[in-house]
C-alpha cells in the first residue's frame, strides 16, 4: 500500500500521461463525495455541535501543505496571549482502539499518531501545555477533551475539513503554492481531495518560501529552516556541514520541499521518500553508514521512539532539521479577529 502511494505522488509530481486511466475512478469519488456532503448538508446525517467555537486547519490536497506548523505556530501565540485554546485530531496512525485519548508529551506515535505527537511536544518544548484529544470521531474528541480541560475557549481542529460531520465556525486552508493544485484532478487521477471552488467558503492561506512577491494584505506563511539538531539530543559524530553529501530521509506528504529546503541549505543531497506517515524501521536506515542521515521533526518523533527500542548506533547519525511558520501581518490580524469575534481573551 505504501508503495502504491508513493507511486502516485511521485506521478503526481511529475503529472505522469498514465494518470489518465484513473479518470472513471475520480468520477466516482466526485460522485460519492457530493453525496455525502449533501446527506449532512440536507440534514439527513447528523452533524456534532460543540458548546464552544470550531476552527477547522486543513487543505483540499493530498500531501504536505504546511498544515501542522501553521497549527504550532497558532496554538503557541494564543496559549501565551492566555487563550485556552485546544486540539483536536484524527490520529492517523495511532491505535483507534485506544480513541478517544488525550496526547500528553510522553504519548508515543503508536498510541496517538506522529503529527498529534509533534504538535503536543513542540508547544511542552516551549514550555506550553496544549491539551489533544484524538479520535476517528470528531465529537467524541470534543468530549473527551471538554470533560477533561472544561475552561477550553477555542477548539483547533488538525484537518477535518472533509469531515462533515462536524460543525464548524470557521475553516482555514492552507494552499502549498510551489504544488499548487497539481493537474486539477480530483483522487486518484490528481491529489485533489475537494474541487478547487472549496476555496471559496473558507480564509485561504497561501504557503510559498517566497512571502515578497504577495501584497502586504496577503495571508500567506512559509517556513523557516532552523539550525539542525542531534535526533537524540547529544551529538556523537560531527554535525554536517555545508557542501556536505547528507542522506536525507523523509516520511513526509510532500517530501520534496524537505530535500528542497536542504539543498538550498547548502547540503549536497541524497533522498530516500517513504510514504506519509511511514512506520520506519532499522532495517531503513542500517545501509545509510556512510554520510550523515538528515530526517524531518515528523519523522523525528517516530525515530525516537524506535531508538528507545533498539540499541542500534545508526540513531547516532541522525540529525534533524526543525521548521517552523513565518506568518504574514494579514494572519495575524486574522488572529486578533479570532480573539474579538468569539472573546476569548
């Protein structure tokens, strides 16, 4: 299955002729979708209402649009802004049987999912506490997380765009301008999950590395590359240096801005892809000996979990090169709109 993904994002890259033969496939996914939606849109399926505001943060794409740092970077400006704010997420690859669960910093990606996992240590890091719930079902997560934190002002939903099932009171897409919307399809023959008109009822934010060629009214993010940091804190070997050869490893949606962001670091770059949310094991890195192995903060949340396993020295080869969301003055006006709108402070 793995494999078939990664196929089918490197053919969407490269907008591969073949994608063609998936155009009855895509007619039937257009046509289950809009039948879903107008199920909950006539009322017919029940839609969840939470006591308090829901902001859903997604994007119509398959794949890495920025979404997670935006969602970082959001959480920690309103937490110290004394907002209390919370998540809320899937858990895509977590254990469903555990869910509805609450992510604490020592949750492992096994239990709750890698990006719950980096989102919840990223904001522990900066010595935030940001409570997350996860679960399949939006609504359970809710409760679970009302019963456990009732002074929530703000719910953060991480994606659930495509969940219809959930009430929201406003949605944010995030668009990755350098992809774009590929060939204009939706799945399987594009990375479309919703036709492009989606864009209409929601606050579009445009992610682009490039933030000066946009108007100053733009909302736009991009993110800035941060130093590279040991995987498990201490560094054992020498830390790679520019017009270095790196292995650069990467479980990612969109793992070409990676490779992208580390060549324009300076570093010569081999890549290894894996599909999104891919379950590493040693047995993916143990060849990789003779540069120094580069991995993403997503990826990083798994490897450490699977060192604590192992007592295996790759790990010590293993840097990480942590990002974070630059937003523009247009998002953050947006945030104090959130703040007045629905009086949180």
């Amino acid at each position: 299955m793995k494999k078939l993904e990664l196929m089918l994002t490197q053919a969407w890259q490269n907008n591969a002729p073949w994608l063609k033969v998936l155009t009855p496939l895509s007619g039937l996914y257009s046509a289950v979708t809009h039948a879903r939606k107008s199920l909950y849109d006539s009322g017919k399926f029940p839609i969840y209402r939470a006591p308090v505001p829901v902001l859903v943060i997604g994007n119509i794409t398959v794949g890495g649009s920025g979404k997670t740092p935006l969602i970082i970077a959001l959480t920690k400006i309103l937490l110290k802004q004394g907002v209390s704010v919370a998540v809320i997420s899937r858990g895509y690859g977590g254990d469903t049987a555990q869910m509805p669960k609450l992510v604490t910093p020592a949750s492992t990606p096994s239990e709750v999912g890698d990006e719950p996992c980096l989102i919840v240590q990223s904001l522990h890091s900066d010595g935030l506490y940001l409570p997350m719930v996860v679960a399949p079902d939006r609504g359970q997560a809710i409760d679970l997380l009302l019963q456990n934190f009732p002074e929530t002002m703000l719910i953060i939903s991480d994606d659930g765009l495509q969940h219809y099932a959930l009430h929201r009171d406003e949605e944010w897409i995030v668009v990755d301008a350098a992809r774009g919307f590929g060939n204009g399809k939706l799945l399987p023959q594009g990375f479309l999950r919703e036709p492009i008109d989606r864009l209409q009822d929601a606050l579009v934010i445009y992610h682009d590395k490039d933030m000066t060629k946009y108007p100053n009214d733009a909302m736009t993010m991009s993110l800035r590359a941060g130093r590279i940091e040991p995987l498990m804190g201490t560094a054992k070997s020498p830390t790679p240096s520019v017009g270095m050869y790196v292995h650069a490893v990467s479980g990612i949606g969109y793992p070409k801005r990676f490779f992208d962001t580390l060549s324009d670091k300076g570093y010569l770059v081999i890549p290894h892809p894996f599909g999104d949310h891919h379950d590493f094991r040693v047995e993916d890195l143990v060849d990789l000996t003779d540069y120094p192995i580069i991995v993403t903060s997503k990826d990083a949340v798994k490897l450490r979990h699977l060192a604590a396993q192992t007592t295996h020295d790759i790990f010590d080869q293993i840097w990480v090169l942590p990002v974070e969301a630059v937003l523009s003055c247009a998002v953050f006006e947006q945030i104090d709109r959130l703040i007045t709108n629905y009086q949180l402070n």
